[in-house]
C-alpha cells in the first residue's frame, strides 16, 4: 500500500524561449532593485548581457566562478556582494555559478535568481558545497535553493556537443537514482520517468545539432525534472561513487556521471525491477543498464573511466573508499560487487543485462 512523504520545495519557474526577456519584472517581483551577477571566465559575456539589461537594476559582475566553489572564490563574491551592497544574486550558467551564488546566500539573506545554460539541476536544489583545504563540504540549507529560475532554452545553444551530452546524462542519473530512492514517491517518481523520456527525445539531436531550439527545449525541460528529482530525494550508489571517483581522484564531474551511470544501474537492477522498467520504458530501450550505456555511446560521450585518465591500479582505492561509510542502495554495497562495477566501467564494457 502506497505510503510516503514528500517535502515540496518553493520555488518559482519560468520556462520557455524568451523567458529571459521577463528578467527584469523576475527581479523586481523579488523585491530586489540590485543584483550581484554570477558567471565563469568563460561566460562573462553573458554574464555582461544579463548585467546590461538588468541596467540600473545591476549591482556589478563577478566573473570568477570555477567548478566545486573553492572557498578563497567564495569569500571574494561574498565580499563584493557586501561592497556592492547587492540585495540578489544572478546566477548565469552550470552548476558552478549556481553552486557560487548559493555560497552567498548561504552566509546572507540574498535571493537567488538562477538562469541555467547546462542540464546539470543545481538550481532546483538545496544542496550546496563548498571546497576547502582539498576537501568537498556539501549540505542541505534552504536559503541556497534559488527563489526564481529562468529557463530559456536559448541560452544553452553555445553548449558544446560534448558538455551537451554528459550534463544531460548527468541530469538523466539524477531521475534513475529518484526512481529507486529510500524517499521515492509517485509525484516524483513521474517527473524522473518523464525526465529521462524528454532527455532521450532531445540529447540525440541536441550533440548533431545544437541550434534546435526544440531539442533544447525538449532536453532543458529533461533537465529541470531532474533537478526537481536531484532536490526532492535522496540519491544511492551511482551518485556516492561519482563522488568518491571526482572528489579522490580529481576527475570531471559530468564526464564521470555518464561512464558509471550503467554500471551503477547494472548492479542495482536486481534490487529495484520496478524501477528499472520505468527507466527502460522512458528509453524506449529493453534494458535501463544496456540503454543508458548505448545512449550514452550514440552520443560519442565517453564510455570508460580509463578515457577519462583513471589508473587502473587506483580500483582498489576507490572500491575501498566507496564503500567506508555505508550509503543507501535498494542492493546492498560490498567492496568486491563494486570493485567489480569500477572494472566494468574502467574497461567502458557495455553491461551484460
Ligand atoms: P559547469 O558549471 O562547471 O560548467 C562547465 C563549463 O562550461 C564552464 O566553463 C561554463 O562556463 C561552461 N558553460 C556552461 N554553460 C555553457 C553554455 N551554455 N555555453 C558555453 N559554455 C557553457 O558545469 P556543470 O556540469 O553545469 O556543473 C558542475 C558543478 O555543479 C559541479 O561542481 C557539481 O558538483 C555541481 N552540481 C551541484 C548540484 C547541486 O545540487 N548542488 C547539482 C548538480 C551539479
């Protein structure tokens, strides 16, 4: 018999191509009149378009964002959003501008207005993370979750086919582990089924054609339900490995969500079969773990950790700390199973079932 719980978070969505051009009454509806915009090195000049419409309304540009928010980084936008005297934050980008802007509003009352241009899902979380002295802090806070997120397809053209592919692999992980979740429930169990269908429809023309703006669109709002899934439930063992895998030893975090997403289902399969038809469904695939690793392939993302410049003699290493503090998974977690997925996914083997 049906028995759940589920938090819904706050949060207010604007989709569709064009939304950006709602920017401005998006920020006086938070009350906000100047805002502190967020971007990469590599995305200033969007972030300087977000800046030049936002006109009196920006407060300044802060440029430095970098994957994993180091916290020297943090400090700085921290301190210029102080010296600015900023009431928002813009976030415009992936998950690292995002992840920068919530370690504003993590110290601050600061809104945050998210305006994602990856699949990555940072935006409908909570969860922030912070990295120190080498070492990768995360939790859960429901000031960093952003108040207002624009989605505008448009903004995700520029997206290289290769980030295309493993973000919105990245983001399909996110909707298989929601699926099997100790926390799954049936709203959220659809919006994941539902995002893994609307990725599968837009993925494999987004990477030959990155201008289609209805594969992008198809393939953002893909994107969106698995940030919902992302913040709503608890992950399991593929998003445990990915971390142990990127924290460890360093290697690129989308990349590695997609070598290791059919493996971690693979192994899981016999635990959660209700689950795993929902992602086979979705897929149009026989299989979830076969059809995640030929998605995968067909979109020439890399398919093997050893592309990915792990050294098969740090398996052990990783299997050993994979399994130090125990994690929920619907199959139990031995070192030697996962010793035996780090094989699996190191040689890129397309899984057996
Ligand atoms: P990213 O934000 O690091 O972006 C990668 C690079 O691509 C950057 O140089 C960026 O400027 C560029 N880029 C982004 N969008 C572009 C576009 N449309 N056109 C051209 N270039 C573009 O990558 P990501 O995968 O989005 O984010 C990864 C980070 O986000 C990791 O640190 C991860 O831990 C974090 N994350 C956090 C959560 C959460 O809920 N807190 C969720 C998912 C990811």
């Amino acid at each position: 018999m049906l028995s759940f719980t589920y938090d819904i978070l706050p949060s207010r969505v604007v989709f569709g191509v064009g939304s950006l051009d709602r920017l401005p009454e998006e920020i006086e509806r938070l009350g906000a009149h100047r805002a502190l915009v967020l971007s990469t090195p590599e995305q200033r000049n969007e972030g300087q378009q977000i800046a030049d419409r936002l006109g009196s309304c920006a407060a300044g540009l802060f440029d430095k964002a970098v994957m994993h928010v180091p916290i020297e980084i943090a400090e700085q936008a921290r301190e210029q959003a102080k010296a600015l005297g900023a009431d928002c934050c813009v976030a415009v980008g992936g998950g690292s501008t995002t992840g920068l802007a919530k370690a504003i509003a993590l110290v601050s009352t600061l809104p945050i207005l998210a305006i994602p241009t990856t699949y990555a899902g940072s935006e409908m979380t909570p969860i922030w993370g912070i990295t120190e002295a080498g070492l990768k802090k995360t939790g859960r806070d429901p000031r960093v979750l952003p108040k207002t997120v624009l989605y505008d397809a448009t903004l995700t053209i520029s997206m290289p086919p290769m980030l295309s592919a493993t973000s919105g692999m990245n983001s399909i992980a996110h909707c298989v582990e929601a699926l099997y979740s100790k926390d799954a429930n049936p709203i959220v169990s659809m919006m994941a089924e539902e995002g893994i269908r609307a990725l599968k429809a837009g993925l494999p023309v987004v990477v030959k054609e990155p201008a289609n703006l209805e594969a992008r669109s198809n393939a953002l709002y893909g994107a969106w339900l698995g940030g919902i899934a992302l913040g709503a439930v608890g992950m399991a063992l593929h998003h445990k490995l990915c971390h142990t895998l990127g924290g460890s030893f360093n290697l690129p975090h989308a990349e590695t969500h997609t070598v290791v997403l059919p493996h971690a289902t693979a192994y899981t399969a016999p635990a959660a079969p209700e689950a795993m038809s929902r992602v086979a469904r979705a897929l149009g695939a026989e299989s979830a773990a076969q059809g995640l690793f030929d998605l995968a392939a067909s979109l020439g993302a890399p398919t093997s950790l050893a592309a990915l410049g792990l050294k098969e003699g740090d398996l052990d290493k990783a299997a050993a700390i994979a399994v130090q503090n125990p994690y929920y998974n619907p199959r139990p977690i031995t070192q030697e199973g996962i010793r035996a997925l780090l094989q699996d996914a190191f040689e890129g083997r397309r899984p057996d079932q």
